[in-house]
C-alpha cells in the first residue's frame, strides 16, 4: 500500500468558503502532483511540484494553488469555492529517479460546493 | 487530437473471454509506459508497467510498439473481479509529467 494521504476524504461545502485540501506522503517522494476528476471521465492535471519550493500549473487551468513547503506535504487551497469545484480531487506523488514514472494515489478528497 | 487515446468502450464480456485494450500516444519523447486500473470512485492504482519486450502478469499481457506508438492490454480468462476501468498511462520522465487516456470500461458479466 501507497504511503499517500488525503484530508478531507469528503466535504460539502457552501459557496464562497475557503477550503484547502491536505495531501501528505511519508515515501520521501520528491515529484508530487494534483489532479482534478469528475465521475465517469478522465483524469486532469491541474498542479505538480518538483520539491520543496517548486510549484507549476498542469495541464488543466483550475482556480486552485498549491504550496510546497515540506517534501511530505503538497496543499491545494480555493479561496473562494464555486459549485462548479465539485469535482474529485486526487493527489500523486512520484519517487525519484529518471527511469521511473509511477504515480502512487491517495484516496482522493471528494469536494460537493452547493 | 488527445496526446493519449484509449478504445472508446465500454466493454461487455462473459467471464473467462479474452479482451484486449488498445492505446496510441502522440508524444515521441514519452519514456515511460503503464496501464492502470481504476475501480468505480477510488483512486487509480498501477497495474503493471509496458515494456518493449512485452510483459506478462498473470492473465495479464501488456505490449509497447514504440515504432507505432501503440501500447496494448490483454486480460486472459476474465474474471468478474476484472471489471474496472482500464488506463493507458504515458510519461515523460525528463519533465517528469505523465499523460492519462480516457480509460475504457471493461464489465465481466457471469
């Protein structure tokens, strides 16, 4: 089992609250990596990070930021949630190393902005 | 066009049939090759990795044709058990991204 941890696994929320959602994982893993899923459909990049202090925009424009100050630990944060957040959100981390390339999941936070 | 295109499914098939998934990927510098299995509201997990000799898991059987780039997936002998959906990864391990198909459905009926 994937060492890769995600708070909330659920939350409901109202519209405009500010939310952050907590991935952390205790693998050492430098790459680490948020994508956004709605049911049924495929999987978005919405941020990666290289380490401590790099964060990039993936390939799906979101309103979210992330923030990477720990190795473990790799935030996603909406100021300001919007019904059309609700979405699955998944994060991934990924050892280092040139020759790998596997993503390890946490469970996923479902988010639901009424 | 998608960087990663999987078989539209979904696929239907009775336990103990052979099925086979196909995937195409349009980035040459793509290094790293994976199908991943994904159960309905859970998180993706590695089901094996593709290499250019061929790999073989079990009833699994994964094929990467890089001159094509073309990945394949062959489940043998299907098991209720085997109903998932089914995704072609690719990575680039230099920009250490890696790029999701749409997944194929695949239902294993009795």
């Amino acid at each position: 089992e994937a060492d890769i941890y995600q708070t909330p696994r659920y939350l409901v929320i109202g519209t405009g609250k500010k939310i952050t959602l907590e991935c952390s994982q205790t693998m050492g893993h430098d790459k680490m990596y948020w994508y956004q899923q709605d049911p049924g459909m495929e999987l978005h990049l919405i941020h990666y990070s290289y380490g401590v202090n790099s964060t990039e925009k993936g390939d799906l424009s979101s309103e979210s930021t992330v923030s990477r100050i720990r190795t473990e630990h790799f935030p996603l944060t909406l100021e300001s949630a919007r019904p059309s957040h609700t979405s699955q959100y998944l994060c991934a981390s990924s050892p280092p190393g040139q020759v790998t390339g596997e993503l390890f999941f946490g469970e996923g936070s479902r988010l639901t902005v009424l | 066009r998608k960087e990663v295109e999987q078989d539209p499914g979904p696929f239907n098939v009775p336990e103990g049939a052979t099925v086979a998934f196909n995937c195409t990927y349009s980035n040459s510098a793509s290094q790293s090759f994976f199908w991943y299995r994904q159960d309905c509201r859970k998180e993706p997990k590695l089901l094996m990795s593709v290499y250019s000799s061929g790999n073989e898991d079990g009833r699994f059987t994964a094929q990467l044709n890089r001159a094509s780039q073309y990945i394949s997936l062959l489940i043998r002998d299907s098991k209720l058990s085997d109903s998932a959906t089914y995704l072609c990864v690719v990575t680039n391990t230099n920009a250490g991204k890696s790029t999701f198909g749409d997944g194929t459905t695949l239902t294993v009926k009795p």
